[in-house]
C-alpha cells in the first residue's frame, strides 16, 4: 500500500479525536430528554427567522445527507481514490464513515431523545445526536486530510471544511428537526471519529 500521511502528528490526532467522542458520551449520560435552555431559545431563534432562501439552503443540505445523494458522494470519493490506487486511504475512509454512522444510530437508540416539534421534515430516529451533523463532521475532516498536504497550507481548507459542518448543522436546527446541542454533538462525534480512524490508521502504518 502507498504510504499516507494524513497528519503530522498522529498520536495528538487520535486523543484530540478520543476527547471530543468523550465529551459526546458524557452529553448522552447527562443531556435531560427535554431540551436544554439554550436549545430552546435556539429552536424560538430559528423559528423567527422566515426567509425562502434560507429554507431552501436547509432543505438542500437535508437532501445531501440523505438517498441517494449521500451514497453518491460516498462512493464519488471512494472511487477516486481506487482510481489512484490508494487502498489504505481507502479502507480508512470506509471504516471511519461506517464507524461514525454506526454510533450515531447507536447513540439514538440509548438516548431516544425527543425531537422538536413542528419539523419542516420527517426524520427518522431520535434526536441526539444529529445524523446529518455527524455525517458532515467525518466527511468533512475525511477530505482534508485525504486531498490536502499535512502541514500549515490546510489553514484555509479547514476553515471551509469547518463551515460546511456549521451550515449543515444550523440547517438541521433551521428545519426544527434536532435541538442545538443535537448537532453540536453530531459534529463532535464526526470530527472526533475522523480524527481518531485517520490518526491510528497512521500509526499503525508506521508500526
């Protein structure tokens, strides 16, 4: 396999990633089945701002985490990295969006939150932790450190990165369909099994 270096420092990666899955965890221990203070001045916030073309920008990101858009994308990456003949980047890339999905259903089922009420959408499942969120929070760091260099030069791809994981978490709270501190934690959780896979991947390698 062709040797990848996602990161400059693996071992740091990996309990960055560990601390933020930890924080997620203590949030599903502690988080009340009703929503928080803040999550309802949040949800009243949203619910006073009418504007069509915010909908619709919520609307788009809710389709791009669902079928089949969701699967296109996943598969668009996968298979340019098997064009490019990066298998471990591959591997990587799958375990780290299975492992992520795979807790966040996980995580719904223990804590079996309620959801807002009044949805522009129907989602499926409980409510924490967000599923977009969490999708968007391990592809994102997924493709910063599979398409950029390790180093300083991926300031400005991790501040997009981190904007698209904002908008598609405000877009959940626009459509009334999570609580703000339900997608505060889905983003913790993807980011935090990207940085983990991703960071152990590496070390393993280099063991």
């Amino acid at each position: 396999m062709r040797a990848e270096r996602f990161v400059t420092r693996p071992r740091e990666t990996v309990w960055a990633g560990v601390c933020l899955l930890a924080a997620v965890g203590l949030g599903a221990i502690l988080i009340p089945t009703g929503p928080l203070g803040i999550d309802q001045r949040w949800a009243d916030a949203m619910k006073d701002v009418h504007s069509e073309f915010l909908r619709n920008v919520a609307l788009f990101c809710n389709s791009l985490g669902i079928w089949p858009w969701r699967t296109v994308a996943l598969a668009t990456v996968a298979c340019i990295l098997l064009a490019m003949r990066r298998l471990l980047a591959l591997v990587t890339f799958a375990v780290a969006e299975a492992l992520a999905a795979l807790l966040s259903i996980l995580l719904k089922a223990l804590v079996n939150r309620p959801r807002p009420p009044g949805g522009f959408v129907e989602p499926v499942g409980s409510s924490y932790p967000s599923g977009h969120a969490t999708d968007a929070g391990t592809t994102a760091v997924a493709l910063v450190l599979l398409f950029t260099a390790a180093g300083p030069g991926r300031r400005p791809w991790w501040i997009a990165a981190g904007l698209g994981i904002a908008v598609m978490a405000w877009s959940r709270t626009y459509l009334q369909v999570h609580w703000l501190s339900d997608v505060v934690a889905g983003a913790a959780l993807g980011i935090g099994v990207g940085l983990v896979v991703f960071g152990a991947a590496q070390l393993r390698r280099r063991a």
